[in-house]
C-alpha cells in the first residue's frame, strides 16, 4: 500500500547539552514496517526561537526523554478516577477475555488499573528504565516498541490505551498501527489528566511549570487530539471528563514536579524551582499536612471502522 511513498518531512531533535535543536530534512519510505531514514540537511536553532504552539512533541526526543524520571514518574504520576475505566471498558464484553495494548504505557500506572478488573494488558513502552520501574502483576506483559510500530499482529486486541502519552506520538502512522492492531468493532481510548485551572493550588502549580520549562510545548498539548478527530481510521468519538484529586505532602509535590521531563533536574535552575515548589507547599497545605492537585480527566473514545 505504501511501497511508492515516499514523504520528505522535517524533524526537530532537541539536543539539551547544547540548548538548540537540529532540524533534520528526511526521507521516509516504507512507511508501513518501519522508517528507512536518510538525513540530508541539517541546520540549529536556539530553544528560544522554537515556537511551543506548533512544535509537534513527537520530534522532542519522546523515546528516552523520560529515562532520568522514571523513579519520581512511577512514586508521583497521579493514577485515573474508577469512572474512566468503567467507561473505557463498557460494552466490551467479559474483563477477561479481553486483551488490551496499553502505548506508551510508562511504569504501568493505567496498564495496572486495566488489569485489576481482570483485563490481560500488554505494555508498549520503548524508555528500558520506565519498563525497569515498573510494579510487575500477572496480567500484564510489558514490551519494547512504539506508538508507530508496537510489532504486534494485525488484528490482535480488543482495545487500545493511551493514558497521558498521545501527545508524544506522530500521529498519522500511529493512528494507522492503531487501526492495524485492532480487531474489528472494538475501540481506542485516549486518556489526559488535564491540571484544572479552576483550583488555586492546580493553578499556580501550572503558572511554576510553564514558567520554570520557558511554556515547554507540552503544556499546550489540547490541540493533540485533533489528529483523532479528523482520521479516517477511526468513526463516532466521544468526549468523557472526570474529576481526579490528588493527595500529595510536600515530597509528593516535589516529586510530581520532577516527574515532568522537561523541568530543570539540578543546578541553580533547580534549587529555585524547589524553592518555589516549598512556598506553594506552605500556601496551601492544609493541617494534615497534605495540597491537593485537582485533574480534569478527559477520555475520548473511536471506534474502529
């Protein structure tokens, strides 16, 4: 289907040591079973003139982004209220003879939700030091690959997760993989744990991040799921939100902000942000000694055509 095409394209590769970004023109052919590249160009740019609005995340280096993050991601990601996966499962039939590919899938937190009801799960995720941080349970099998060529057989699960990743994949080959694996009639189910702005403590917790990332183009990542909404591959999409509360003390508010891949890890920049982290800590704990992050969970659904 695809063996003629051939697509000149321009990626970004975010290089932290030097603070820029290469711009590489490539050649994809093949697209199908895997990427055969061949770089012709090459020119930088300062992260300064990289625009956050229109940079697609999936040209951020997403595979090994969040391998120095993996023990603060697997104590301090937020899981996902009980009424999201009621309602990714619903109508799928019995839990357990159900399989479920689970990209992008990280430490497992969602992969671990699917499989308490009994669901078998098969974790994609490509980051080795995310699949090490993992908690081990018997009904999931976590696998290198991803979003773009999970090496799964066609037609092979009945439903298909992302949980807090989608943002990080190229969308057009990952919705067709998406497609592919899938069995017919079943369904794709993407899931954010969007901070709500409409909670103090949430609110200027974002107002830190932005700032302290320089409004790193992940923190604008609602117009990710416009790819869904428009693709061929995929019929009747519908929108579920939930609300999410998060318990946190004061490591757990430091924790969760060092979870996030793209906020400073040591050096001055660091210890400030710690400060700034300590300050909101003591704003808004309350006497128990706990803030508590507030999430808007957005779940959209497609059904395969």
């Amino acid at each position: 289907m695809f063996s003629n095409l051939s697509i000149i394209v321009c990626r970004c590769y975010y290089l932290e040591r030097f603070n820029c970004y290469d711009i590489a023109f490539l050649n994809y052919s093949d697209v199908y079973n895997g990427l055969r590249l061949r770089t012709s160009t090459f020119t930088s740019k300062p992260v300064s003139q990289i625009n956050p609005e229109t940079t697609p995340l999936h040209t951020l280096n997403p595979l090994n982004r969040f391998s120095d993050r993996a023990e603060d991601y697997v104590k301090y990601r937020p899981s996902y209220p009980a009424d999201a996966i009621d309602i990714i499962l619903e109508g799928l039939g019995e839990n357990s003879q159900l399989v479920a590919a689970d990209i992008g899938a990280g430490t497992g937190i969602a992969s671990r939700l699917l499989a308490e009801r009994g669901v078998n799960v098969i974790a994609i995720e490509p980051n080795a030091a995310m699949r090490e941080a993992a908690k081990p349970h018997p009904l999931i099998e976590f696998r290198d690959g991803t979003a773009e060529f999970t090496q799964l057989p066609d037609n092979s699960v009945d439903l298909v997760t992302c949980f807090q990743a989608f943002h990080w994949f190229n969308p057009e080959p990952t919705l067709l993989e998406f497609h592919r694996i899938l069995k017919p009639s079943t369904r794709l189910a993407v899931v954010w744990n969007n901070r709500d702005q409409k909670d103090a403590l949430t609110t200027e917790y974002s107002r830190i991040v932005r700032e302290a990332s320089n409004n790193h183009p992940a923190e604008s990542r609602m117009q990710a799921i416009e790819p869904l909404l428009v693709t061929p591959h995929f019929i009747n999409i519908q929108e579920y939100n939930f609300t999410y509360r998060q318990q946190l003390d004061l490591t757990g508010l430091i924790g969760r902000a060092m979870s996030v891949s793209y906020l400073p890890h040591e050096g001055s920049a660091y210890e400030q942000l710690i400060d700034r982290f300590q300050e909101l800590y003591q704003r808004f704990s309350d006497e128990s000694g706990f803030v508590y992050m507030v999430y808007r969970t957005s779940v959209h659904l497609g059904e395969v055509i």
